[in-house]
C-alpha cells in the first residue's frame, strides 16, 4: 500500500453490493450497540465506532492509513471548532442570564400570564423551552423546563415527560440552526434548500405536540379543556417555523417561533380563559410511577410582587439582542466582511491526494477556518454585551465561559470523534455504498427517509451529529432515486436531506444522554429506563407522522408543500 497515493473511493470493493454496504454499516452498528445496548458512556462509545471506521476504511474500502487518520483528524477538528465552539458560546450566553439573576425574572414572568398549570406548561415548555434550544440546546432546555414545571406542582415524572415531549420540534434549528447548517453543509447544498423542507415538516407536527403535551399533563380532561390554546400555539408557533427558515434569518427560526407565540398566546388569553384550572392543579401533582415517586411534590409559591416593567424588559435583553445582531450579521455587506476573515489551508496528505467517487477533487483537500463567519463569534458578542449590560466584570464574564469549556469536556471529545467517524465513512466510500444498496428502496425511500435521522440522534443524542453522519448519504440516495421522480434529483436532494434533519428531533426524546438530563433535573437519577417506557410511544407516534409526510412530500400528493 503506498503511503501517498491518490485515492478515489470504491462503493462497491467487495463485489456484492449488499456486503459492501453491511460492512461499511459496521461502525454504525457499534454506535448502536456501545451506546444503546451496553450503555457505555458516549465518549468511548464514539472512540470506538471511529476505530471500527478506521479499519472499515483501510481494510475492506482500501484507503490508505495516512489518508484516513488524516480525514479523521480534519473531521475532529471540524467538530471543535466550529461546532463545540458554537455550543459553548450559547450555553455560555444562557448562564450569564443565570448568574446575573435576570433570568429568574424572566421564570417569573410566566406567571404573571395564567394560573392554569396546563397553560403554563405549555408556555414554558413548548414555548421557552424552544427559545432554550434555539440558544443552547444540549439538555438544557429539558433541565430547565422540568425543573420550572415541578416549582408549580406537577409530578416529577410527569414534569419529565412533558418536557422531553415539547423538546422535539424546535431541535432542528437549536443552538442558532447548527442542526440543518451541517446537514446542508455535509450534503454539499445551501442551507436554504434544507432548512424550509426541515421547518415545513416540523411545523405540521406543532399541531400535533402541544396535544400530546395535554394529555401528559392532564389526560383527556387537560385536552378537553385547554385545546384551543395548545392550538392556537401550535398553529403559531409552526407557522412562524415555515415563514422564518425560508428567509436568510433561518438559523433563528425558533428564537422567532418561540416569542412570537408568546406574544401572540398572553393576547389569546385576553379573550379566551381556561375553564378547570384549580382542580387541575391538583391532578398534575398526582404520580405518574408511584414505586418511584416516593416524594410528594409541593408547588412552589412564586411570588411576582417585585417584578416591575423594566425588570421584565432586562430579562428579555439578551434574546432581543441575539435577534439584532444576527440580523445585522446577515446583512450582505456585513456578511461580506465577516466572511472576508476566513481562512482556507491545505490539509496535509488530503490536498492533491483525495478524490471524490467521480474522479473530483474532495472538499476536504481543503479546510477552512471560519473565525467570524460562524454563530458561535456572534453568541460569544450577545454573551459579553449581555454580562455588561447586566453589569457583570469581564472577571466574572470569562470565568462563566472557563467553567462551561470544562463541563462540556466529554461532550467535545464526543462530538469531535463522530464529526470523525463521519468523514471517514464520507471520505472513504463507506457512506456511498451505504446510500447505493438503501437506494435500491426506490420510490419507497422517502417514507423512511426520517427514520436515519430518529436513529442517528438517538444513537448521539444530537441532530447535529446525526445530521453530520447520515445526511451526505441522504444525498447520494437522491441522487440515485430523484431522476424521473416527481421532483427531480436536486429536489429529493433538498427533500431527503432535510427530512433526514427533521427525524432527529423525534429522535432526541428517546436519546439516552436526554433520558439522564431529565432524571437528574426530577432528581430520580437511575429513572431512565421507566422515563423510556412512558416517553416511546410518544416518540414512534411522531415518528409514523414524519414519515408519512416525507414520503407524501416525494409524490405529487404534497410535494406542492415545498419551496
């Protein structure tokens, strides 16, 4: 084997199409079973799969082992900077409002809305719990809405269960659109092509969600009673998904959904009043699970006597802020500039020696650097601009930024080795052979084209990563069945991939890193697998969903949905 020789990937170096595609399926399969069956922590079990991609890689796809430990390492690179660094940047900002003490005014301010804890559910978790994940993400918006749920009184697992619920559709555009960004970015396509097909989808299911939430929280009574107002938020929340993700505003999708609905929800409620809401109050705290349930849960007296206007107006600050400069940043003139600072390189070994399937030079013989190109520079300027407004010391600033680098240490060696993995089975043909053998479902395809993202971020326990490793498959599938469909190649391209995004939020419900952050948040640590077996069926049900509509969008049934 030559140490530098130029490579052109192989899908089908076995001879059977079929093998070539099980064994390059190998380094998911150990995903799944490390991380699923053996529950090993997620950092090992991501070191692993890449090992297994590795070999996959040099012994059955016949890359060199220069070549792909140096694509691994331009793929881990890639996961910290700019991904890590875009997630540390968000939590970053959402902490500042923590320590500062704002953001408990902002908790505040719900109450100031209802008194109907179903009502308030869904504001908090459906509504702030979006504008969480469109800031943070990563487990947070769980935490945070369990916890602010058991402070009225609900039970604690069904606190649990409400928030993971409502922790669905606004995961594709979390933390600032990183989601559907990579998945564009790793399918080679405008993320404009992909985030309306992913926002579209997620929309109709908003209609769905907030039932769903009901029925958790009260059974049929809370859905009888309080149905107009799940949807009226509902309606709202994704109609303003399918309006923003389609402008080049995209990555702030949610930030918009999530507080237009509840501008949109306080005037509602003006109108419309919620009939039950005290004997409510007392059904929400009743045990979901009472072998676990031991602890009864006492609502939490919120007292709101001290909030004035302008506390609720520096509470909301930080969210006003991220709207601005974002905006301001995709000014073309400004996004000219930004863009002006990045800086391509040649990476070593790749550049000159690593080709596509078709004979091209691959897009990873060259990496860039994207300094102020990426949100994570704008969310790290909302952070400062926020801890001073807030009248925090720069000490105190990047003291709360050192202390989120070293709680996301394992979360970053995570990411980076399945920001690996991924371009390794990309580099190497391994995800080619797998999109050649899955394209042999044809027309039936796209009906299950959900489904890689809903295991890929259960697998991960992030549609980022999921989307990294599975979408430039879903491209390639298209490629194989787009001609003479309904849509035509780039069409189903646009279609698949951004399905492909959408199946990930389904997915995030069930993921076991989700599963731990909404035990530890109950405070039942060890409540997993009970957690699990309530919160499934939700999730397959969405899933059913999101596939039937994927599949409907690929046909002239309602491929007039998309843009």
């Amino acid at each position: 084997m030559v140490f530098l020789e130029v490579f052109t990937p192989d899908t089908n170096p076995l001879g059977h199409q079929w093998l070539s595609a099980l064994v390059a399926f190998l380094p998911v399969l150990a995903m799944l079973i490390t991380l699923g069956a053996l529950r090993w922590k997620a950092y090992w079990a991501a070191i692993f799969s890449w090992a297994v991609a590795l070999l996959v890689a040099i012994l059955a796809f016949k890359m060199s082992p220069a070549l792909a430990l140096a694509s691994s390492a331009q793929g881990f690179l890639y996961g910290i900077f700019p991904i890590v660094w875009i997630l540390v940047a968000a939590i970053w900002m959402y902490q500042i409002t923590v320590i500062s003490g704002r953001f408990d005014d902002l908790r505040k301010t719900f109450f100031l809305i209802s008194d109907d804890p179903r009502v308030l559910g869904i504001l908090i978790a459906f509504c702030f719990g979006g504008l969480l994940e469109a800031l943070a993400g990563f487990g947070a918006p769980v935490a945070i809405a369990a916890a602010m749920l058991i402070g009225i009184g609900f039970g604690k697992l069904r606190a649990a269960l409400t928030a993971l619920v409502a922790n669905t559709v606004p995961v594709a555009f979390g933390a600032v659109g990183l989601p559907v960004l990579q998945a564009a970015k790793t399918a080679g396509l405008d993320p404009l092509d992909v985030a309306p097909v992913s926002a579209r989808i997620c929309a109709m299911l908003c209609i769905v969600v907030p039932f769903l939430m009901l029925q958790i929280m009260d059974g049929s009574k809370g859905v009888k009673q309080v149905w107009p107002f799940g949807l009226f938020c509902g309606i709202v929340f994704g109609a303003t998904k399918w309006i923003v993700a389609s402008t080049p505003l995209y990555n702030l999708t949610e930030i918009f959904a999530a507080i237009i609905t509840v501008v949109l929800a306080m005037l509602f409620l003006k109108f419309w009043k919620p009939v039950g809401g005290e004997a409510a109050a007392q059904r929400i705290g009743i045990p979901v699970d009472a072998s676990i349930e031991t602890d009864p849960v006492k609502a939490e007296k919120v007292d709101t006597s001290t909030l004035t206007a302008p506390r609720i107006v520096m509470a909301l600050v930080p969210y006003v802020l991220v709207i601005v400069i974002f905006a301001i940043a995709a000014l073309p003139p400004v996004k000219a500039f930004l863009g002006s600072a990045d800086v391509k390189m040649n990476w070593p070994l790749l550049s000159g020696n690593l080709l596509t399937a078709s004979g091209d030079p691959a897009g990873h013989q060259v990496y860039t650097w994207p300094w102020l190109s990426q949100p994570g520079f704008l969310l790290a300027i909302v952070a400062i601009l926020v801890g001073l407004i807030y009248k925090l010391s720069i000490g105190a600033i990047l003291k709360e930024l050192w202390v989120n680098i070293k709680k996301m240490k394992f979360s970053a060696l995570t990411i980076g080795m399945v920001v690996a993995l991924a371009y390794v089975m990309g580099d190497s043909g391994q995800t080619l052979a797998l999109g050649l053998f899955i394209a042999g479902a044809g027309a039936i395809y796209p009906f299950l084209a959900p489904m890689l993202g809903y295991i890929g971020t259960y697998v991960t326990g992030s549609d980022t990563s999921a989307n990294i490793l599975f979408s430039n498959l879903q491209s390639t599938v298209a490629q194989q069945i787009g001609q003479g469909s309904a849509l035509g190649v780039e069409g189903m391209r646009h279609l698949l991939v951004g399905t492909g995004a959408a199946g990930g939020v389904v997915g995030k419900m069930i993921s076991p890193q989700s599963l731990t952050v909404a035990a530890t948040a109950i405070g039942l640590i060890g409540s997993e697998s009970v957690i699990l077996r309530k919160v499934l069926k939700y999730s397959v049900l969405l899933l059913v969903l999101m596939c039937i509509l994927a599949g409907l969008m690929s046909t002239p049934v309602l491929s007039w949905i998309l843009p």
